[in-house]
C-alpha cells in the first residue's frame, strides 16, 4: 500500500535499528571486502545517478547472521534465492526453474536457472545452494523454517534435492534463503549473484546478473554510507544522502522523522496474540476465552497502537494471504456486546472461586508497543466487569513467568513461518505451548494444513472454537523513500526491491506431473473416474505443489 506524506509534516514514525543495539559501537566505521567482478561491466537505463543506501556495518551484511532491519534492505540487491514470498504470502521462483515433488510430498528435487553466475564470474552451482542452506538451518532467521529438512544431495545432473521428515505442499515458501558462493557463507559480506555487487563504499552493478527479474532499481552504482547508529542513519536520510530505509517502525529502538518523503507497507509473519492459561485463572472458562475476540476492536488497536503499520487479524494468518478465510474471521469479529455477555453467563464475577482474584495480563516491558496494547485490551476486559491488571516485567522475568504459567492471559509476539505453521504452539514439546495448551488434535491439524494447505480453514475454525490463543494484529514494516526516487516498487516478505509486474508464478515452475502420461477414462468403468475426480477436488489424492487456493 503506498502512502504519501507532505513536507515537513511532523509524524511520529520510527526506524527500527533491531531489537537491540550491538554492545559498543566499533571504534571506527569499516567497509566489508571489495568484491570486483572479472568481466568488462555491461549497463542498464538509469532511473538515477545519485541513489543512496545507508546501513549499520557493527551487525555486517552476512543474510544469515544480519538481524538488523535496516541492513537487510541491501540485501534483495546483492543476494538471491530459489524463491522470494510475495506481499500476498505466495512463493515466486527466482533461481529455480523448475522443480519437483515426490507423490507423498516429502521429497523436492530443483533445477536451477542455467547461466546464472556470482558477482565475481564463477558459475552458480548445486553445491552452493547446498552451502548456503546449510548455513541458514543454523541462522536465527531460517532455521526454524528449516527445521523439518531431514537430509538434501548435490546430484550428479545439477540438480539439488532437499527430503522432508513430513509432507509439505508449498515448501517452496520456506526457501526464499539468501544464496551465496560456498566458499563465502561465513564471509562479512558473501559473494552473492545480484544485480549489484559492494565495491567500497558502492554498490556497482553486477555485469554477470542473469536478470532474473526485471529491475526496479537501474542507478550503475549506489552509494553506501556506514553509519554508527539508527539516529545517524536517520540523519542521512532527512537530508539526502539516503534515499530508503527499511525499518520497523513500531521498534523500540526507533527513531522519528520530519521531511519529505514517499512510504511502502512492507508486510511480514509477525503476530501479536493473546495468549491464555488454561490450567488456572480466569481463562479455564472455555466460553469465556472464545469471547475475548469479540472484545478487540483490532483495527483501533492498529490504527492507536501501531500508528496503521500492522493488518487487524482475527485468525492465526496475515489477511493478505490466500490462507484467510474471510467468511470465517467475520464470524469472531468485533461485537462488543457479545463478549459482555459472555462475562455475564460465565459468572466468574459472582462465583466465590473469583472472589478477590487480579487477573494478570503478562507482557515484555521492553516492547513499549505491546505494553501499549496490553494496557489498551486491559481497559476492555475491565470495562465488561473481569479484574485484569497489566503486568508488564523485563524479558528474563517475561519468559521465566510464562514457562511458570504465572498468567491469565498473556500479549506475545512471535514470527511465523510464511504459511503460518501454528506446530509449536500445540506440540507436545512446542517452543510456544505456554498455559497449557499443547493440544494433540490442533498438532494433527497443523501437519495436515502442511501437507494440504485446503486443511488451513479447518484448522483455524478450532483454533477459534478452543481459544489457545487469540490473535490480534500481523506487524508490517515500513519502506521510506525519498520523493521521486523509485517510480514503482511492491515489497514482498524481506525482499524490498521486488518487481511485482515481472514475477514468475509458482506454477511456471511446478513440474511435478509435467511428464505424467495422462490417465485416459475407462468407458468401462466411468463410476470410478467419477470417484477419482471427487478424491481429487477433496485432497485425498496425491498433493501437488501449486499456488495456495
């Protein structure tokens, strides 16, 4: 969604640096390694001379260790991987042309785009891609969506396949990982194949770029300016030396602007929720807990709280995604009525076990953006008769109160993955299953919203119908740039500089059945091509990779 803002109008809009600062800054600002390409450089219409990036060097310009938000805007220039995630949640191939799946859905096999070669002229290769996947599987940004690759071969064809411990429709989406040569994966500032290389304080254009995609930005050099922190780089940017900052702007660690400038909606998997204790408080009552969505009025919360830089959901999905079911989050919308109801026929404000009782809201104090919120849902609760106080603590005594399940309810944030795999919070053993509510059904279902993502709904109804969690908004980044210096741009998840008008589909790479003999209906036995259609139309067949529904 683009947004315009007039001159110097005064907004409080902020730059996320990261969740933390580096401990110390470096005594002086270096550049990362030089790269220069091998080849003569080629050229590219210019939309501008003078484009300027600035970024934070004390966190480096490595994809898989660089948790920085500003940084990682650079990075959609000087990296790229099989697949990118579009704004709508859809996976668009980038060096993959083609791929594969096997009939159970555990086993893709990939073909990458032919000719493709690094910055530095070596050819891309199989066993990059493997070096890099290796790396990301232990990076804190991938590997969770990693997690389930139980093995992956460099085939003697060139081809590079990866085995799942469980069955996947659109792993595909778990793929938009940073590829870079091997032999640099641990390098501050790997070889990637680009469409721009770092040379000095420069981002030059890359003349090996195979052009995957049509480019956005066609300046033949960036200039890059090291900054020592957020509030210089803001500086660079009010004044012209920048030209875009990626940002979090709902950040504890942001800053503010005044001048004038264009802005982007750069979605992400952040969801905020409440989370609920069902072992003890308030929250036992399961129809008191499926209530509290009809509470939230999520989009004051996100116009309020966030400043509009997050999306109102009512489900455990962003309302981007093909995913969302429209028909299903009206059904457990705001409708305040309902919820003051629902205290009423509970009786926890009369019943003798509640007498006394202070429900505790738990949220991190280092967020001031959830505290807000918290305080914000607790004046709700409280308006509809529940004793809710908020109890907003550092993050050690945040985690050791959740692990204790020493909470009513409580307001967390957590990155999904980008088809909103929900496992670890009903797992047995999930990293998320606070309160008590690991849950062997919704488990089930959330392998089977992996495997076919038709089971997606499903799933999301009996989260809505158990309450476990209650989700509230899905975070979105914020894309400045200066007036006039980019004519079009549609950011996907972590890829700024994406070309929506040029993307491939993930069916124009979808080669599963591509040379599958069709299957010719018996004039024998038409009742059973009937019946085969029907298993089909209902994901009882084989799955296929495709688009999600």
């Amino acid at each position: 969604m683009k947004r315009t803002f007039l001159l110097c109008l005064v907004l409080l809009l902020l730059l996320s640096a990261c969740s933390s600062q580096p401990q110390g800054t470096p005594s002086e600002l270096t550049e990362p390694t030089e790269v220069v390409p091998t080849q003569e450089e080629t050229s590219l219409p210019t939309l501008s001379d003078d484009f300027g990036l600035s970024y934070l060097p004390a966190y480096g310009l490595n994809p898989y260790s660089c948790m920085v938000t500003a940084n990682r805007a650079l990075f959609s220039l000087l990296y790229e991987s099989l697949f990118v995630v579009s704004n709508q949640f859809r996976a668009e191939p980038v060096l993959c042309e083609s791929f594969k799946v096997s009939g159970e859905g555990t086993i893709y096999t990939f073909t990458l785009v032919s000719g493709v070669t690094f910055s530095d002229g070596a050819p891309l290769t199989a066993a990059d891609v493997a070096a890099s996947i290796e790396a990301a599987r232990t990076s804190p940004i991938y590997e969770g969506r990693l997690s389930d690759i139980s093995y992956y071969t460099v085939n003697d064809d060139g081809t590079f396949t990866i085995v799942l411990d469980t069955a996947y429709e659109n792993f595909a989406l778990m793929l938009d990982v940073p590829i870079v040569k091997a032999s640099t994966v641990d390098s501050t500032t790997p070889i990637g194949s680009g469409a721009y290389y770092l040379r000095g304080s420069k981002l030059q254009k890359n003349p090996h770029w195979k052009l995957t995609t049509s480019p956005i930005l066609t300046a033949e050099s960036v200039t890059v300016t090291a900054c020592a922190d957020p509030q210089i780089l803001r500086d660079d940017f009010e004044f012209g030396a920048t030209d875009l900052v990626y940002c979090d702007p709902n950040s504890a660690a942001a800053v503010g602007y005044r001048c004038d400038y264009e802005v982007w909606e750069a979605p992400t998997t952040v969801m905020h929720y409440l989370g609920f204790n069902l072992y003890s408080g308030y929250f036992v009552n399961d129809k008191l807990r499926t209530a509290v969505t009809y509470a939230l009025n999520r989009e004051d919360i996100s116009n309020k709280i966030y400043g509009g830089f997050a999306r109102a959901s009512v489900l455990p999905c962003s309302p981007c995604s093909d995913l969302y079911d429209n028909q299903l989050a009206e059904e457990y919308d705001y409708a305040p009525a309902v919820f003051t109801a629902a205290v009423k026929e509970a009786g926890v404000t009369t019943s003798e076990n509640y007498v006394g009782h202070e429900g505790k809201l738990l949220v991190c104090s280092e967020d001031p953006k959830r505290v807000a919120a918290a305080e914000y849902i607790a004046e709700v609760l409280k308006k509809a008769g529940l004793n809710i106080t908020v109890s907003a603590v550092d993050y050690d005594s945040y985690k050791t109160a959740l692990q204790n399940s020493d909470f009513d309810l409580y307001y967390g944030e957590v990155r999904l993955t980008a088809n909103f795999d929900l496992s670890e919070f009903f797992e047995e053993y999930g990293d998320l299953q606070y309160g008590a509510i690991a849950s062997a059904s919704l488990a089930a279902l959330c392998n089977a919203a992996l495997e076919n993502s038709g089971s997606y709904p499903e799933l999301c109804a009996q989260v809505m119908q158990l309450a476990p969690i209650c989700p509230v908004v899905f975070k979105s980044y914020a894309l400045y740039v200066s007036r006039g210096a980019l004519t079009s741009i549609t950011p996907g998840v972590d890829y700024v500089f994406r070309n929506a008008a040029t993307a491939r589909t993930l069916a124009d790479a979808d080669k599963t059945y591509a040379d599958a003999a069709p299957v010719e209906p018996s004039s024998e036995s038409p009742d059973t091509t009937d019946k085969t259609n029907d298993s089909t139309a209902t994901g009882e067949s084989p799955v296929e990779s495709s688009e999600t529904p």
